[in-house]
C-alpha cells in the first residue's frame, strides 16, 4: 500500500485534512495540515512493515517482501524531498521537515521526470513480456501515468476538498494496471533460464 492509497480515504473520513490554496507562485494547489496516519515518517515505516509482513505471510518470498517494505518506505523519503515542511515525523505534536523542491516548479518537474524514465528503464531492462498484453499494458499504464502528472500541472486548483479526496481514489486505476502488466511480464532472468 502506497501511501497515496490511504491518504485519500483519511481524508473522506476526516481522519485527515487539508486545504486548497490558490496561490499561482505554488507547484500544488494542496496545503496539508494535518495528515500523520498517512504520511509520518513513524506511520510510513509501521505501513512499510505491515505490507512486507503481509506479502510475506501471502508470497512466502522474502526478497519480494523486502521489495514492496522499501516502495512503501521510499514514498516517505520522495515526498521529503518536494514538500515543504509540513511531513511530521510522528502522530502527535511532532516536528515537520521537507525540503521545499516544490518552491522551485521547473527544477521539481525536471527531477519528477527524470525519476519516472529512470524507473521505466529500470522496469524495462529487468522485465520481458509474457504476451501481448504485458506489452500493451505496460505502455497504456505509462501513458496514463504521464497523462496524469501534465493534468496535475496544468488543471486548475480544485475547489472541494471532498472532490480531491475522491479524485485521489482514481489511484487505484494505476494499482490495477500495474498489477495486471506486472503478471503478463517476468523477470529477464527468469526467461534466460
């Protein structure tokens, strides 16, 4: 569980908060408040625990489990790097860290994209298809994955928070696309042999 993936939820529950501002100089049109189940760093690494454990118990693969503890354990980490000091670092009375890249747009877009290649490569080089689907999938899913990220620069700030929240589920759509690429798709290794 991705993080992102909890956030939404919280939010509809009230368990979590945020506010829209609209100030044009921003990179995201989100002030977050208060969101410490989701996105502290204490909070990070118990759902990074659970998720591993629980793939383990499911996959009995250790390696995969250590895998899926770091994904979930990197979003913590990429998100220290964009937002501005409002990532508490525990439930409670905690203090925020961030390291603002979001105050410079171009630079966080240039590092944002680079990211995403780099990832794509990386997923390339590791993995061949099985059939046609973990092809064409594979490819819809980074289509859209870009589609969403222009969107997100370029639409105007939302006006609802509840619309955000609900918005935010749409992730979801990624889950399952990148579920359903990943198993028409195997390890290069694997094939070698």
């Amino acid at each position: 569980m991705q993080l992102p993936l909890l956030w939404p939820t919280l939010l509809l529950l009230n368990v979590e908060q945020v506010t829209i501002n609209h100030d044009p100089n921003q990179l995201t049109p989100l002030t977050f408040t208060y969101y410490p189940i989701s996105h502290s760093l204490l909070m990070a690494l118990i759902w990074a625990i659970l998720f591993g454990v629980i793939c383990y118990l499911l996959s009995k693969n250790f390696k995969y489990a250590f895998i899926l503890f770091l994904c979930v354990l990197s979003h913590w980490i990429l998100d220290l790097l964009v937002h501005y000091p409002d990532l508490p670092l525990y439930p409670g009375n905690s203090p925020k860290v961030g390291l603002k890249l979001w105050s410079l747009p171009l630079i966080e877009n240039i590092l944002e994209s680079i990211k995403f290649i780099i990832g794509v490569i990386i997923y390339l080089k590791a993995t061949i298809t099985k059939n046609i689907a973990g092809k064409y999938v594979l490819w819809i899913l980074i289509i859209l994955l870009v589609a969403a990220h222009l969107a997100n620069i370029a639409v105007p700030a939302p006006t609802d928070v509840k619309a955000v929240a609900w918005g935010a589920q749409l992730l979801w759509i990624f889950v399952v696309f990148a579920f359903w690429a990943d198993r028409n798709r195997t390890p290069r290794s694997l094939s070698i042999q």
